[in-house]
C-alpha cells in the first residue's frame, strides 16, 4: 500500500513540478506543497480502490456514522 501512495505521489504530483535547488527554502515549500496535496487531493478527492472507490475522508465519515449508531442501539 505505501508504494502505491509514493507511486501516486510521484506521478501526480513530484514529476509535474519544477524544483530548481536543494536549498532550505525549496525544501521547507516542499514539505507543505507535499502536505496540502495529501490532504487536499489525495484524502479528500481521490478515490481509492481497497474502500470502496470513496476517498479517505469519507470513509472515515461513513465508518464514524456507523459506530455511532451502533452505540447508541447499544
């Protein structure tokens, strides 16, 4: 499953970029552009195939849902 995300990762979002140095300023804009990405395309729009074809997000949401109403029939 990881080599999966780092697959996407690369192909989705890595390759299509230019980054011009190494230094800590491309870095430290590296590491949030590579966050905002995971949060914002990958949880939360992308589909993923071993959920049901549903993002992250939501599935997290419905499987919320679920364990609530099973407490509260509990």
């Amino acid at each position: 499953m990881a080599e999966s995300f780092f697959a996407t990762l690369k192909t989705e979002f890595y390759y299509r970029r230019v980054w011009p140095t190494r230094d800590r300023a491309t870095r430290d804009r590296a590491t949030r552009e590579v966050g905002a990405w995971i949060e914002d395309r990958y949880n939360r729009r992308r589909r993923h195939s071993s959920i049901g074809q549903i993002s992250p997000v939501d599935f997290e949401l419905q499987y919320s849902l679920e364990t609530a109403e099973v407490q509260l029939a509990a």
